[in-house]
C-alpha cells in the first residue's frame, strides 16, 4: 500500500508530511466494516472537511472569474462545477480509484468506477492535503485538478443534456439510446449503447451502468457532430 500511495502523491504533485492522512482518505467506509475499524478511521470526516473548503475555494474563484455574475447564477455554477459527476470526473483523470481501500464486495461491484465513491474520495483527498500543507496547497491542488478545462468537463457530465438541445435544434429526427450489449457478471457488467438520431448511429459508449455507457455515448456523439460543425 505504501507504494501505491506513493505513486499516487507523485501523481497529484503533492507529498504528504503526514502519510496517515493520505491513508485515511482512501479508506472507503466498506473498508472499515470489513475490517471492523471505529467508523470515524474511514474518509467520510475527512470528505466533510474537504466538501468545506471546496466550496470557498470554487466560490472564490467564480467570484473573481465573473465580476458582475449575480449570486443565483453564481451559486448555480458552482453546484455544477462540484456536482457527484464532476468530482468523479476529476477523479478518473488521476486514476483515484486504483488507490482506495475497499471492502471485497464493494470492489467486486465496481465500487472504484462508482462515481459516488470516488467523487467522495476526491474530497477526502483534499481534506487531507488541507489539514496535512494548509489552505495554498489544497488550492493549488483544486485549481490545477478540479477548475481546470471546465467547459470540456462539463460537456462530458452534462453531455446528455447538451446532445439533446443540439438535436432539437439542428434535427427533425429525436435522439434515442440503444443497448448494444452487456458482457461480465451479474455483479460486475459492462454496458455498451449507441446513440441513435433517427436512423443514424453517431456514438458508441461504455460504462459499468446504462447511464455511465448513454453519457459515454451521448460525449462521442457531440464530439463527432463537432467535426461535422453541427451545434
């Protein structure tokens, strides 16, 4: 474990004085069941802590991105910008997943492609980084990990959303989503679905539920209708 952790901190660019931290905030509640630890020795108080400072750092970055946003568009942004699927998205750029501590049934589920696990882990990580080097370095990390290339982010997690007005307004034809196959066992499948718009195929995507494989598919889609100059 210890090798994995550092791995994990050259991949962040962050070395923690205090490795125990780091450690705590990949111990995954199922973690600590399993092997009958006090609750509090898993990363939730940490992603506690981590979702606060967040929140001010996000805050005061749109604050100073945007002079004359008002505050319900403010407020709005923000939630878009640390919402489940953007945490977990941030999360699968540096691989977090491979470092959590899990519980043997929540691993053999997929628990460390779970978008609720490691967009909770990706807060811990910062409470963690915010307790172990202070407020500069947990910001410096939220910046270059978490409110960096925003708009790409967002056409991904959103992609569903963004693929669907695109059609409204460039199609006569509606968008569909097909399953194409599901392979793996019960308790561990992979999904595959193709974007449909009318009869045309336009994305192919996969993911460890319908919805991970549609958003996949609904991403490529956009991507190619980009080439084609359709938005």
């Amino acid at each position: 474990m210890d090798n994995m952790l550092k791995e994990l901190q050259d991949r962040i660019g962050y070395h923690f004085q205090d490795d125990k931290l780091l450690k705590k905030a990949m111990v995954h509640s199922s973690y600590a069941n399993e092997k009958h630890l006090p609750k509090y020795e898993c990363n939730e108080r940490l992603e506690f802590l981590g979702d606060a400072v967040l929140e001010l750092i996000s805050s005061e970055f749109l604050f100073s991105l945007h002079k004359t946003m008002p505050e319900g568009q403010l407020t709005k942004t923000r939630a878009s910008m640390v919402c489940e699927p953007a945490l977990a998205f941030c999360a699968r750029d540096i691989e977090l997943g491979k470092y959590l501590l899990l519980g043997k049934g929540e691993d053999a589920t997929g628990g460390r492609k779970r978008e609720s696990v490691t967009s909770d882990a990706m807060e811990a990580l910062i409470g963690a980084i915010y307790l172990d080097g202070g407020f500069a370095n947990a910001k410096e990390f939220i910046e270059r990990f978490i409110l960096k290339d925003l708009e790409n982010k967002k056409l991904f997690y959103d992609s569903k959303t963004i693929l669907q007005e695109i059609v409204q307004s460039n199609f006569k034809e509606p968008v569909s989503y097909e399953l194409l196959g599901e392979k793996g066992p019960d308790h561990n499948k992979v999904f595959e679905v193709a974007v449909q718009i009318g009869d045309d195929r336009y994305g192919v995507g996969s993911g460890r539920t319908k919805k991970a494989a549609e958003q996949e598919a609904a991403y490529q889609s956009i991507l190619a209708l980009r080439k084609k100059n359709i938005e």
